[in-house]
C-alpha cells in the first residue's frame, strides 16, 4: 500500500458538491495527487469538470472508465443506485489495491452489491455527513468536510491497511472519520436524516396545498418554518435514490412517526395539556443536549442575527466592515416574518470562524447580536 505522501491517483465517478469538495480538500493536502474524473456526457462534455479543470483542482476529464485502471482509490460520488451499475464495470478493470469507496447516505445496499460481486476486499462504504441546499461542482468547497463526521463502513474482508489508509486520508481532509456497521449506520440516517426530509417535504406540500390564491402562506412563511424545511429544497434525484435505498429502515420509522403525530391530535382533542407540556419540554432537553460542534446529517448554519435601525444605508455598513474585515458573508437579509426570531437582520457565514470573527468585530461596534441555539 503506498503512503499518502506519495503521488497517488485517485478517481471521481461523479463529480457534484460533495465530490468536488473532496477533490478540493485533497488538492490542498497534496498539489502532486493526481486527480482524474469521469464524464458520461459523450457528446456533450459537462461544463463542471471543465471548470474544475480550469480551476486546478482535476488533472483529467475522462469518457472511459479505462482510464481508472491504476487508480489508488475512487469515491464513487453518483447516487446511490448509479453507483452500483458503476461497480459492476469496476470490477473488470481496476487493480485489486485500488481502494473503492463512495459517499452515499445509505450503506446496506451498496454493500449487499459489493458481497454479490466478491469485491468486499477493496471496499469500504463512507458517508461524509455533510452537503448544502445548494448542489453541483460550482458550490463545493474544501471547508465543506471541514469538522464533520465522515462514515466509514468497511467490510469483514476490508483489509486494515486498506482502513487505517482511508481514516488516515479522511483525517487530512480536516474531517472526523467514525467506523460503523453498514445496517447500524443505515438506521441511524434514516432517523436523523431521511425521515426529516421526508417530513420536510410533505409539510412544504401541505402549505402548498393549503394556500389560497392570493398565496398569503407563502408570503407570511418565515422564521420557524423556513428553518425546519429547509432541507426540502434538497436535490429530489438524490432523495428519491436514497429513500428507495432505504424504504424498510424509513417505513419503519415513518409509522411510528404517524403514531406519534396522531397521539398529538389525541391530545389536542382530548384538551390534555400534560401530555402536549411533556412533549414540548422533553423534545427541547433532548434537541438542547444535541452536540453543536460539528456538522451532522441536517447541515448546521453559521448565521447571526442583529437588531438595526431601519435607516438608508444601515446593511451596506455592515456589509462593508465585514469586507473590509475579510470576513466574507455567505447570504444576508431582513426577517420581515419575526415571531420566532430576534434580530431583524439575519448573516449566514461559510464557517464557524468567520461567523466568530464577524460576532466579536460586531460587538466592538456596539450591534447587539443574537446567536441561533
């Protein structure tokens, strides 16, 4: 097995937010990897990898799989049902030490994939649990997998220089590698992760469905509700993928979430104050004792939000001492819906220090900041 320090070839077969992101990360930990990415777009080359190239961050853009025959390691970055057709080509062209991993959120049915095609010897699932709203090569960045936990979920026959290489490498790319049971990781995703965009989804829809045509729903939804739906604005392609991967671990959990919606209505029905007092109070000890430090399945913000006089000029200001701070702002807006929020005007940082520098530069100028818990 070759050290990490050498020139090692690594592989992308699909190349969106996060496997971009990870092609930027390791173009930083070694500028003499050699990275090469796979286009399927025969007559009509995708303009990512272009850029990509452009941007240095590929050294190839290649239409045969060929191409990967000496690769050290490939992520398989596609979703999760592609991914499979891909290995099937795999296995009659790459070396036996090449390291095969990919990044989906559902690991059981790429390992059960792995199992019927006798590859478990140079394979190990991983899941980096990060992403954005935002997808494609255009939104990745090397910060992305910066502090977030990265699922590893090697096989009984994975060798464990093939693992101690790989956690090694997840390590440098600035993430927390943890080494889990494929079935063990696919139950907690679809609790933490799957169900909620599901739920997310369907309470978008309903609002939808809901509205009237002069839309005042839409127009009044803000605080409280853009924050717990957020994650419906998700790449539908790859939920459908997931979900579909993933169908009895989620119905499993969806049921029992239906259950627990209809002892709400129960309660509601039934005037029984105790039991809606019991499920505010244990839901807001349990979500306040969720560790903050680090991203998780449902992407954390670093945003703040700031009381301002409603005057000309009172964003640009801001905006200008945090440029000329080189503090850069990722989104900035007013909240006109303010029922669940304080500060009328929201910042969303890229990371955790530009959101601290931003809080203590903030506050030396006297604004008055309020931090999402």
């Amino acid at each position: 097995m070759k050290d990490l320090e050498t020139d090692f070839k690594i592989g992308f077969i699909g190349f969106g937010l996060i496997g971009g992101s990870i092609a930027r990360a390791l173009r930083k930990i070694n500028i003499e990897y050699y990275l090469i990415a796979y286009d399927y777009h025969k007559d009509n080359p995708s303009t990512d990898l272009k850029a990509a190239l452009d941007d240095g961050v590929l050294n190839e853009v290649s239409h045969s799989l060929n191409d990967f025959h000496d690769c050290d390691i490939i992520f398989l970055c596609a979703p999760v049902l592609k991914n499979i057709e891909y290995l099937k080509e795999l296995k009659l062209i790459v070396n036996p030490t090449c390291i095969i991993t990919d990044v989906g959120s559902v690991k059981s049915n790429i390992h059960t994939a792995v199992s019927e095609l006798n590859m478990e010897s140079q394979f190990v699932g991983g899941h980096p649990m990060t992403g954005s709203e935002k997808t494609g090569y255009l939104n990745s960045y090397a910060l992305l997998l910066e502090n977030a936990y990265y699922i590893l979920t090697p096989t009984k026959q994975t060798p464990k220089d093939m693992i101690d290489l790989l956690q090694s490498l997840v390590k440098k790319m600035g993430s927390i590698p943890i080494i889990l049971d494929a079935y063990e990781h696919d139950e907690i995703t679809a609790a933490i992760s799957h169900l909620p965009h599901i739920i997310a989804a369907q309470l978008v829809n309903l609002v939808r469905d809901s509205d009237d045509e002069t839309e005042k729903m839409r127009t009044l939804a803000a605080g409280g509700f853009k924050d717990i739906t957020r994650i419906a604005s998700s790449s539908p392609i790859m939920w459908q993928n997931i979900c579909l991967t993933n169908a009895n671990v989620i119905i499993q959990l969806l049921d029992r979430y239906i259950l627990s919606l209809k002892a709400a209505s129960d309660a509601l029905a039934q005037n029984d104050g105790d039991f809606l007092y019991k499920m505010f109070d244990t839901a807001g000890e349990y979500r306040n004792a969720i560790p903050n430090k680090s991203t998780g399945m449902i992407i954390k913000l670093f945003e703040i939000y700031l009381d301002i006089r409603d005057e000309a000029g009172a964003i640009a200001t801001i905006a200008t001492l945090l440029a000329s701070n080189q503090i850069s702002i990722k989104n900035i807006g007013i909240i006109h819906n303010r029922e669940f929020e304080e500060g009328v005007l929201k910042i969303e940082f890229y990371d955790e220090q530009a959101k601290m520098q931003a809080v203590e530069l903030l506050g030396r100028y006297n604004y008055r900041i309020h931090e999402r818990k």
